[in-house]
C-alpha cells in the first residue's frame, strides 16, 4: 500500500493538465515509444507498432526512481524500468532480465488530445479515452497510421488505462469493446456494450447486451451466460443466450433457491422473478 501511495502521489506531482496520470513521448534504445502513467499502473508502445504493454509497479529504494515490470504472455518478467524523476522529464534505462543487458530510456512529458491510451487493443487498432464534463470519449485509432478511424461517446462508471475491454461479443470474428457499468452492492456486474459493424465500420452501443449482467462469453459453443445474484445469495438466476440474426434470443434459463438447510435447489426460472 505505502508503494502505491507514493506512486499515486507522484504522479500528482508529476502532471497538472491529464486527469488520468501523466503522457510523456522519448526513446527507448534507438525505438520511439509513447509511456502513459496512472497511480501504480503504467503503459507503454513502441511508435512503430502501436500495441500496448502492461507494466507493473515495482519495489524501489529511491524515492526519486520509479521502477515498472515489465512481463510476458506468462506473467513471468522480462524487462524492467528504471527511470529518475527531472523536472518534466523521466530519464533512465530499460532492464532485459535475463541477460542484464540495459537500453537508454528518454522520455518527456507530452499530450495527446485525444486522451490516454487503453491497455486493451485489436490487431489494427490501439483507443484513448478522454474523460470529459459531458461523459467519456473512446477514439479508435488505426496502429499503422496513428489516425483516428471513429470517435464516440460512451457510458462508464471508471476512467482509467483499463476503461476499455476487448471481446468478441456477438462471434462475428470481429473485435468489439466494453466499457465499466453500474456498480452493485453484491457480487452482479454490468458493462456497456459496444459491437462492431463491419459493413459500416463503426461501433454501435447494444441495449441488449448492456441490460444484463455478470456475463460470459463462450467462444466455442457461441453461448452468452448471464448470472444475477440476489437477496445474499439465497437466489440465484442463471440465463444463456445466443444471437439469432443480431438479435440476442434466450435459449434456458433456471433458477436456484436456497432451502432451510443452506441448499441451492434448482427451480424454474419464474421463481426468481
């Protein structure tokens, strides 16, 4: 926790005109990269490739250094930063673990307008959300030429480098993304959901979708599974669904009740209405 606190502060002192954290644009080695940086989170790409990489805060000695992980598909490291705080500018090295080579690391602080990026990506295209007094703004961006391919405004309970998720959500192989929803007191969630429409080349909000809650999406069977607790527990709603010409049809649904004994018992579904 006390990391994490002085991270968060940090960044406060580090930046006064991005709500989210702190933009700042160098190099690392030969390579231009873009770093974001937001309490104990941080993110980087390479300018060549546009994909974001996670990185994790890390344990330092110096109150003057920040430290951020760097790891694989596996969780396991692979690079470290290493960066001292002047002024406006976050100077140091980037660490290979494993063979302790070192990369020079330039960065300096910058803006981009359209906001901070998104830890979540597709294949062609990298999003900065922007949150503003009227709602949050998602842009997509094409990761080959950096230009905006569609701006719009979205609904989200969260502004964050993980505001927005990726998913395929209606099985169509194209990528669709999800923002956080209403916050409830017990263990159901809600997201807004946005799918892709390829003859248009745009993002649509999908009321469907985004009235249900703690989702699941099974990319084999082409099920989606909504699972609504209530009254702590004791009753318990398990619906699925599929998409029958982009209209999402429920195709079961059962309800478990718990008995006097602490059971769940499986009922039909109008016992939980």
């Amino acid at each position: 926790m006390k990391l994490r606190l002085w991270i968060s502060t940090l960044v406060l002192l580090l930046t006064s005109t991005c709500a989210l954290g702190a933009q700042y644009s160098g190099t690392l080695g030969k390579s231009a990269i873009s770093f974001e940086l937001a309490n104990d989170s941080a993110l980087y790409f390479y300018n060549h490739y546009r994909t974001p990489i996670d990185l994790s805060a890390g344990a330092s000695s110096d109150k003057n250094t920040l430290i951020f992980i760097e790891r694989n598909a596996k969780n396991k490291p692979i690079g470290e930063f290493h960066l001292q705080i002047k002024d406006s500018k976050l100077d140091g090295y980037w660490l290979n673990v494993k063979t302790h080579a070192k990369l020079a690391v330039h960065l300096i602080q910058s803006t981009d307008l359209r906001g901070v990026m998104q830890s979540a990506s597709s294949k062609n295209r990298y999003i900065r959300v922007k949150c503003l007094n009227n709602g949050t703004r998602v842009t997509m961006i094409d990761k080959a030429t950096d230009k905006t391919v569609q701006k719009l405004m979205v609904e989200s309970s969260s502004c964050s480098l993980f505001t927005v998720s990726i998913g395929d959500y209606n099985f169509d192989g194209f990528a669709d993304f999800s923002t956080a929803g209403e916050s409830f007191a017990g263990p159901n969630t809600s997201r807004n959901y946005y799918i892709y429409q390829p003859k248009k080349h745009n993002f649509q909000f999908n009321e469907q979708l985004s009235s249900l809650v703690t989702l699941r999406f099974n990319q084999q069977s082409k099920i989606i599974t909504s699972t609504n607790q209530c009254c702590a527990g004791s009753s318990i709603s398990v619906d699925s669904y599929r998409w029958q010409k982009n209209v999402l049809k429920q195709i079961e649904g059962v309800c478990y009740k718990r008995n006097d004994n602490g059971d769940l018992v499986a009922k039909e579904r109008k016992a939980c209405y």
